[in-house]
C-alpha cells in the first residue's frame, strides 16, 4: 500500500478565509459567530451563525470561468475557494493557472463532501408569486399556472445551482482534473469519508493525487428552522453569540450553524518527494462506522463512534497512548457530548484525560459537510507544532476530566485524531502523523 501525505491545505470559514488567517485566529479564540447578516433571521428563535467573511467568487476562479460563477450556489462558491487555495499552498499549476498543467490530471482525484443545498428563497419565491391561485386564496400555489409561468421565471440551468455533487463537478472542471471522483453527502461526516475515500484510491494505486475534504453553507431559513424544531440549536445567546457553542461544558445549550469548509491535497509519498514540495505530514488511519439507533438522537453509549476511532488507530497501527491531539466534533449539544465522550473514553480508556484536545467548533460553530474545516485544524497543529483552545469548555460535562486550556499552547504534535459524527449517524475518524 502507496504511502499518502498532506502537501496542501485549503480552508473557508468564519474566522477567515485561507490557512493562515483560519489558524492565526484559531490560535487567538477569535469567535466568528455573530447575528446573521445574509438574511434577517428576526423570525428565528436561533438567529445566530458563522458566516464566511465578504469576498468576490471572480477573484478565485480563472477568468474563462467566471461566466459559470453565475450557477454556483454559495456551498459550491466555498468549495471553489478552498480548493484554489489548496492547489496554491501544495505548489500545483493545474489547468486553472497554466495551459500546459505539470500533473497528470488523469491521475489526480477528486472527493468532496457536500450537504443538500438549499434554494435561495428570493430567487424561488419570487418564481412561486406569479404562480399564486387566481380565486380568494391567494396563498396557494396553482400548479398548472406554476407549469404555465412560474418555471419560466428560473433560469433553464437553475437546477446545477442546487445538485449537492456541483461542487466536485466545478472543482475537476477548473483545475481539469480526470481521475477518480465522488460526492458523499453524510451530513457532518461527509469530509472525513470523502478524505477517508481519497485516502483509500492513493493507497491502492488508483491516483498520485487528490483534492479531498467538504464543504457546505448551513446559513438559510429552512435549514436553521429545522434544527431548531429538532431541539439542536441555541436559542439564548442571540445577544452573546461568543459564548453560544460550549462543547463538552456543564452549561452548553445546544449548537450553532455556520458556513465553510475544509479541503487537503493528499500525495503518495514519492510523488510528493520528486515534485520537492513541503510536506504537512502523513495521513496513517481511517475508518468509519454507522449507528442504528434514531436519526434524531445519538446512541448513547457512543459506541459505534468510539469504534471508529478504534479501528482508525489499528489502521495507523497506533494505540491510544500514541495520541497527543484530539480535534473532536464537540458539538455543544448535551446528549450528543455525552454519547461523544462516552465513544472517546471506549477508544482511548485512560488516555483520555491526558491528550490535548481542541474544540474548534467553539469558535466558528458546525459548518455540516465543512467539517473538513476540523481535519485542517489536526493537519496544522502538526506541522506548526501549536494546539488551539477550548475557549468555551470551562466546567466540564458531567466533572469529566479533559485535557482542555482555554489559550493556545506550544507542543510537539506527533499524532492528531480528528473524529466527527454527523446528526444521521455516520462517524469517521482520521489519524495524522509527523513525517519522521
């Protein structure tokens, strides 16, 4: 099996956009949840989220493309910018920068996570309004008059705006990237399986490199409301959005959604060293495992995801005394930190309490299939030998005892597990090494 490193990462998330300011202010606890901006969310009992500082999609993209900017919802928009990111960190002139690409992009993947994209209300709504019924009811929707005139106030190619697998189709486009690619839409889990999957195809021979991670705009109304009737979200810190998102802290009150995304060059080794580019560290382990036990709630007993994180550190051939870094999903809902903690203790016994941990989720909330914003932060605490905090854990659940400092700190990471769960019931974990 083909040895498989990180020699690029791109990243998008609320407290900046680009490796350097992503770490720089996850370093500082800088918190990017704030009131949401991109709509009024007056109407919402949670109108707080993380939303992705302003930016111009035409200044990541070649200018041949731009045109096509015009059906990109704002999920693709985030994954288009982490991966022109990604390409430029890993020192790769693929066919968005040169016409003679020095890769072979039959052999270059592709694997992003996504969500189900939600339509943009205004652009939908106001096809809806001139399809309204004609008689005394005027808020019901006549569908004959919705074939007659409403659908033709959408653009014909309205519907690639919304396919959640866009994202991977605009990445391979930009970049002319020909080799094995997929979209996997597990909710949160979904760029930990997309990289585990890329991960796999490096292995195997199958590619030398690949594009892998996730990305996803949890930021809309429906989506929002939905989690909010599910009992998921904040609904009492509108007016101090900085303590909102408390993972694994006896007065956490439930999460907050946001919007980003986290994307990684994987290499095989020999390629990497020929190319002579940097190289981040190596990805050792992964696995992946399913609960059956509600979609609506986590399996308390964590079990299916503390197997996970077992079965990915036997793959790194690691134990749990090898670990000096956990990023876990901490989402700052009580019964699912439990259930977390609970799969955390199975796999890590009493190693738990020694190994750092770093709950970035504290600061720029759950970005769903952005997830991959959580590998990244494993990938960089690593190379740049510093872990971040835990800004928001200040009295631990249930008087667990963690290893959690509420101020960024100096070490020598040799292991990073980065582990998730999504809120469907998919678990993933990867396991990071230095490169010797």
């Amino acid at each position: 099996m083909n040895r498989v490193v990180v020699t690029g990462v791109g990243v998008v998330s609320p407290i900046g956009i680009g490796a350097d300011a992503f770490w720089t202010n996850l370093l500082a606890g800088k918190v990017g949840i704030n009131r949401i901006a991109q709509f009024d969310p007056g109407g919402l009992a949670c109108q707080i989220g993380g939303e992705v500082p302003s930016y111009k999609i035409g200044d990541f993209v070649p200018k041949s493309y731009r045109k096509a900017t015009k059906v990109m919802a704002r999920d693709i928009e985030l994954a288009v910018i982490a991966a022109d990111n990604a390409f430029k960190d890993a020192k790769i002139q693929s066919k968005a920068y040169t016409d003679s690409p020095a890769i072979d992009g039959k052999r270059f993947g592709c694997n992003i996570g996504a969500g189900l994209i939600s339509a943009e209300l205004n652009e939908l709504t106001a096809a809806m309004h001139t399809a309204r019924a004609n008689d005394h009811d005027h808020n019901k929707l006549d569908l004959h008059k919705w074939g007659r005139e409403g659908m033709g106030q959408l653009t014909p190619l309205w519907l690639l705006k919304y396919l959640p697998n866009m994202l991977a189709c605009h990445v391979t486009i930009i970049h002319g990237l020909m080799g094995p690619s997929n979209t996997i839409t597990c909710a949160e889990a979904s760029g930990h399986l997309a990289i585990g999957e890329a991960f796999r195809t490096i292995q195997r021979g199958k590619a030398e490199l690949a594009i892998c991670g996730g990305a996803e705009s949890k930021l809309n109304p429906m989506g929002i409301m939905r989690q909010s009737l599910l009992g998921r979200l904040n609904e009492a810190h509108n007016e101090s959005p900085h303590d909102s998102v408390r993972p694994f802290d006896a007065d956490a009150q439930g999460t907050v959604f946001g919007e980003g995304g986290g994307l990684l060059i994987l290499e095989e080794y020999e390629h990497a060293k020929k190319r002579g580019v940097p190289i981040y560290c190596e990805l050792v382990g992964f696995a992946a495992s399913q609960d059956s036990y509600k979609v609506t709630e986590p399996e308390p007993s964590g079990h299916s995801y503390g197997k996970a994180i077992e079965n990915a550190l036997k793959d790194a051939k690691l134990g749990s005394s090898d670990v000096d870094l956990i990023v876990p999903n901490g989402m700052g809902i009580a019964s699912f930190d439990r259930a977390e903690l609970n799969g955390l203790r199975k796999s890590l016994g009493d190693d738990l309490p020694r190994i750092a941990m770093a709950t970035v989720k504290s600061q720029i909330g759950c970005l769903g299939a952005g997830c991959g914003a959580d590998a990244v932060a494993a990938v960089l605490s690593i190379k740049l030998k510093q872990i971040p905090p835990a800004i928001n854990t200040r009295k631990t659940i249930d008087g667990q005892r963690l290893n959690v400092i509420t101020a960024a700190r100096d070490a020598n990471v040799n292991i990073a597990l980065s582990s998730v769960y999504s809120l469907g019931g998919q678990n993933a974990a990867l396991v990071f090494r230095r490169m010797g």
